[in-house]
C-alpha cells in the first residue's frame, strides 16, 4: 500500500558535522556546541601533559591542529570538538560544511568527563536531556552515542508536548532491535534487528536503510506536537520519488528522506505517531 493512499489524492508525486579536536588531558585550545534540542558534543582525554595540544591522534607540544575523521561513524554523523582544561569542558565548537563553528554553552546545560566520553547535559521545558559523546577510533573526533530524555514534568505543570519515549536513544546502530535517533545534518542507519527510527525535531532528516520487510518502524514522538497519522499526513506538501528512495517534503525547511524505500514497499502501518 502506498504510503499516502488512504489519504486520498490531495498529495501529488513530484520531483522535487561533528568533528572533533583531540585534546591532551590538560590542555588549553577551545570548542564549542550547538544551542539546540539536538547538541553534539565530545571528548578525547589524552595523555600528553601540561601541553596546549588539539590534534587528530598526534599531540605536539603547545600546537593546535584541527582534523576531520575518516570513520565510516564520523562522515554519517555530526562532529564536536571541545577544549578541554584541568578536566573541564570550557568550550565546544561544531564542524558545519568543513567550517568549525563556536557556540557559547548556555547556563541551562553542562559537560561532564566520563572516562574518554563526554556528557552533555541540558535543561529542557519538560526536564532533561543527557547526550554521550565517544570518540571510539581514538583520534579526536567525537560523535553522538546515545541520548536519554528525563521527564520531570507533568503535562499540568507544562503548555507544551511532553515526549512519550524515555529509553535510551542510539545513534549507532547495532544487532539488536534498536531505538535510533534522527537528526538533522545526519545519515541515521539501521542495524540488522526490527528497528526504530525516532523523530523529536523537524529540519531535513535522512535515513539510509529503512527495510519495512525486517519490522522497521518511523515514530514520531509526542513532543512535535502531531495528534495522529491523519495530522501527519495532512503537513506534507510533496513527495519525491527516484529509484532507490523517497523524499517526504513538509514545506521547504523540512523533509524526511528514505533510502531503499519505494512507494510499494512503505504503507502506514510502518508509520506510528505517539499521542
């Protein structure tokens, strides 16, 4: 069944980073994060001391050097580098079309050092939310692991959609049957068991292997605000087809891309919008 059929035909088909720095364990250079909903950040604690060093795996004595990683990991995902000083995070940068770009950590959110990880955490109008950064290949480059939404309020106490998914969320893919989420700015990918792909913001997200056939599923969370399929279905404005994926348009600021999917292999019922 074609994914907007039981709409009727009111659609017509149309054609419509986080790098990282390395940093030594006490050094002195900076970065910065994104103030969004959706912030990268990340850590590399190092070994080489008392030197001022941001570097890609190769510290050297009061330097500053900028990289981008060539993990698979990294070029599908946001990059975020930080500076880091006597085990503080006192500034985050993020990487937006190979410029690296400082943002100002706002006083509502904190970073934290977990080992070679980095923790962002953030206050948000419904409670918190805690994002891991890792930095698994080891060269200074830090990407999105994990996120966790903490709600604290209640709908009483709040004019605004609380989020009705509370588990953990990956950004990486693995063998089990996973919650993944979907960013802007990130090609999401899907693992080998029934996965969840997770949608908290609007903007031009993009998935690269939706495979119905294995139970995957697209969930869009209370927190956009949509009541129903039905309200969902009635925000978009086009769809795009090639031969191997979808383009949903919802206006011009935001689209959801499927790779691998066709009209014949996606329907509804891959589709489930929590109220």
């Amino acid at each position: 069944m074609n994914l907007f059929g039981n709409l009727g035909e009111t659609i017509e088909e149309i054609i419509d980073l986080d790098v990282t720095i390395g940093i030594g364990e006490d050094s002195g250079s900076g970065g910065e994060d994104e103030n969004s909903t959706d912030t990268d950040t990340d850590t590399n604690t190092g070994s080489n001391n008392n030197n001022n060093s941001t570097d890609k795996g190769n510290d050297a004595e009061d330097s500053t050097d900028t990289d981008t990683g060539s993990d698979s990991n990294q070029s599908n995902h946001k990059q975020t580098l930080f500076e880091i000083i006597d085990g503080l995070v006192t500034a985050v940068f993020v990487l937006d079309n190979d410029e690296i770009i400082s943002v100002p950590i706002d006083t509502d959110e904190s970073y934290t050092i977990d080992g070679n990880d980095v923790i962002h955490n953030k206050s948000m109008h419904f409670g918190s939310q805690t994002t891991r950064h890792v930095d698994s290949d080891e060269d200074g480059s830090f990407i999105r692991e994990s996120e966790l939404w903490t709600v604290t309020l209640d709908g009483v106490e709040n004019d605004k959609p609380l989020p009705v998914i509370t588990q953990l969320l990956n950004f990486l893919p693995t063998t089990e049957n996973d919650f993944l989420a979907v960013r802007e700015g990130e090609l999401t990918l899907a693992g080998s068991g029934a996965d969840n792909f997770v949608f908290r913001e609007a903007g031009h997200l993009r998935i690269g292997d939706f495979n119905a056939n294995e139970g995957d599923m697209l969930i869009f969370d209370t927190a956009l605000g949509l009541a129903s399929k039905e309200h969902l279905g009635s925000l978009i404005t086009g769809v795009a087809t090639n031969e191997d994926s979808m383009i949903f348009s919802f206006g011009e600021d935001v689209s959801i891309t499927l790779t691998g999917v066709t009209p014949d292999t996606i329907s509804w019922d891959n589709v489930s919008v929590l109220s």
